[in-house]
C-alpha cells in the first residue's frame, strides 16, 4: 500500500506564528528569513515534514505580507489543505480577511488555527465569531503536542489518497 501524502499550506499575517508552528512540528524544517523592523519575517516559504500513523504531511509556511500575493499563489497550486493561523491578540485586519476569502472560494479544505491564546490580550471568541461556521481550533504554535494533535485531526478530515514520488 502506497503512504499517503498530503500538502498542507499554512497561512497567515506577520506574526501569527506560522514559522514557530512549523519549526515545532519539525525541528529540521527549512526556513528563508530577512531581519525586519520587529525582528524576522519570512521571505519566501518555511518548508517541514512531519509523519502522522501512514500519513506524510509536507507543510508549506507562506509569508505574511500583502506584496507576497504571488509566492502564496505559487506555494499553494496543488495543496490538499490550508490552514489559516490567525493571532488572537490582535483584531482581524482586511489581510486576514482576505486569506481567508481567498481559501474559502477556492473550496480548498481548510482550519482555522486560534494562536496565542494565552498571551496577554487574547480574544480567542471574539476571532472565532468573526469567522464564524468556520471550522476553529486552539492552538499554541510553540505547544508541539498541541500543534501535532490539531494537525492530526484536520488531515484526519480531508480525502484519503496516495500520491507516486517525483
């Protein structure tokens, strides 16, 4: 029997913690950066593996700025699902509104994963209720029981498949 494969994009503004979340998940993930007012943000894509039961899952970090519409675009053809990691302490802004509405209307199976809800300022209810009929989960990005236990149970929602290497 052939190992399931499946492409996960992970999406989000700057600073939702895409980066952490996949580095958590896979310790070896690579990972292309610039330094920044703030600290660092992505450039290009975080890239990691991680292995569920049968199942190997590719994740692919997108950066989190508005000019980088067309490596979203790029690193999203063919994904099997995206996860959209949203920062709890901040108001949803017309970028993640517009992810999200990107995703959406693209009827790619999708999460919405709630990041930082222990920081000082979260709303976790008051995002969720914003994308509400969304499917939401709680997740810390640096918890890598928690970021493991959610990805697990998304790919446990989408399409079982095989896929050949290239």
């Amino acid at each position: 029997m052939a190992e399931e494969k499946y492409k996960i994009v992970v999406f989000g503004a700057f600073g939702a913690g895409k980066s952490t979340f996949i580095q958590t998940l896979d310790p070896q993930a690579k990972h292309i950066e610039a330094e920044c007012t703030g600290g660092s943000t992505t450039i290009a894509l975080d890239y990691g593996r991680v292995q569920i039961g049968e199942k190997r899952v590719y994740l692919y970090g997108t950066p989190g700025q508005e000019r980088f519409e067309f490596a979203r675009e790029i690193i999203g053809k063919g994904m099997d699902g995206a996860i959209l990691l949203v920062d709890v302490t901040s108001p949803v802004d017309d970028f993640v509104d517009h992810l999200f509405t990107s995703i959406s209307t693209a009827h790619i199976p999708s999460v919405i994963f709630l990041n930082k809800c222990d920081a000082i300022g979260a709303q976790p209810d008051m995002v969720k209720s914003h994308f509400s009929g969304a499917e939401t989960m709680i997740v810390s990005a640096k918890n890598r029981r928690e970021a493991r236990d959610a990805l697990e149970c998304f790919i446990g929602t989408l399409r079982s498949h095989s896929r050949q290497e290239k």
